[in-house]
C-alpha cells in the first residue's frame, strides 16, 4: 500500500492536486475538510458541532477528526492507497494516524507539502470564495486559519521530517507543472517503499 500525505496551508492546492493525483494513481481521497462539510450538510450532531470551530477559523479537536478517518479506514478494503488532504494537521493527529496505519499492517509513504507564500494564499482563498461561497474563505477567518496553521500544524511536516518522509515542492505555477513535481516526488516514494 501507499500512503501520501498532501500538506500545505489553507489555499496551496491540495485539493486541486489529490484530484490529478486520483486520476492518475487511484488512490483513496481521504479529505477531513470533505467529510466535515458533508456532516454538517447532513446537519449531523458532528457536524454542528464542527461548524463552530470551521466557522471561526480554529482547528475541529483531535478526537472528532481522529474518530472520522479511523471509521473510514476502517469502511475502505483493498484501497491501492490513500491520499491525505488536510489530515494530519496536529502532531496529536500524526501520532494517531501512525497508529492506525501500523493497526492495519501499513505506514505512511511520503508527506508532499506545497509550499506557498501568505499573501498568495490570502488572495487565492478570496478567489474562491467568491466563486465557490464557502463561507470560511472571508479575510477575517482566512487570518485565523493561517495563525492555527503556523501554530499547530507546521510542526506536523517535522514530525514526518524525522521520519525521512518530508518532500517539499514549490507549489506557484502552472497547475500541471506542480503536479509534474508531485509526481515525481511520488515516483521517487514508490521505488523506495
Ligand atoms: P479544509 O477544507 O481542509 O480547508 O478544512 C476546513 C476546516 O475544517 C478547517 O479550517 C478546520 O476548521 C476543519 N478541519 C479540516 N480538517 C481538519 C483536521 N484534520 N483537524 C482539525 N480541523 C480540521
């Protein structure tokens, strides 16, 4: 099995990026922004309560997140490998996920973080905003999302970095030039796991 971590702050493509590398290597898109929203769409008692921490820009805690994706490991059989989009985003979710992982006989492969200036996030979330409607991409809670990423999810690629599992990538530019990037990140994981 595979497995890739795609890291980076709120606005560095993850999303556009696990869906070419879905197409390409079908693997299982795992996204805890997804299945927030989808719960919270359902107006689940998970889901209300997510919202408020989404709402406001702060991280949903450990427990609810870890809970999610271990049910989803648990649900998904004969995965090829997983892809996974803004998970883990604390060392705490890191530890969890190892764990997990190490239950079903499996590790993480690789982490691929984007790495993206603040004020070409700050203007791409805008964008989508704009387009899209989701409503925590407004410059008050884009702020806030970036602070908790500073703060507690950065430490998560040094984590993985003393693992030897850290990759970083430019993430401006042309969309498939990126990806021609992760994919070579990608190639270089396999042939060594
Ligand atoms: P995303 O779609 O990945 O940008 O996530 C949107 C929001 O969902 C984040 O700002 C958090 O409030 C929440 N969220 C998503 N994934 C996680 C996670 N792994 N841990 C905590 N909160 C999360």
């Amino acid at each position: 099995m595979f497995n890739l971590i795609l890291f980076g702050p709120p606005g560095s493509g993850k999303g556009t990026q696990s869906a070419n590398i879905i197409d390409t290597y079908g693997f299982k898109h795992l996204s805890t922004g997804d299945l927030l929203r989808d719960e919270i769409a359902r107006a689940t008692a998970l889901g209300l309560e997510a919202k408020k921490y989404m709402d406001n820009g702060q991280l949903v805690p450990d427990e609810v997140v870890i809970g999610m994706i271990g049910a989803k490991l648990d649900e998904t059989q004969d995965a090829k490998g997983f892809i996974f989009d803004g998970f883990p985003r604390t060392t705490a979710q890191a530890e969890a996920l190892d764990k997990l992982l190490q239950e079903k006989g499996t590790k993480i492969s690789v982490l691929i973080s984007l790495e993206v200036p603040e004020d070409e996030l700050k203007k791409r979330l805008l964008l989508r905003g704009e387009a899209s409607g989701r409503s925590d991409d407004n410059e008050e809670v884009i702020a806030k999302r970036i602070v908790e990423y500073r703060a507690k999810t950065e430490p998560v690629a040094l984590y993985y970095k003393e693992q030897g599992k850290l990759e970083q990538i430019h993430g401006v530019g042309e969309i498939s030039e990126i990806f021609a990037q992760i994919k070579n990140k990608i190639e270089k994981a396999m042939a060594a796991n």
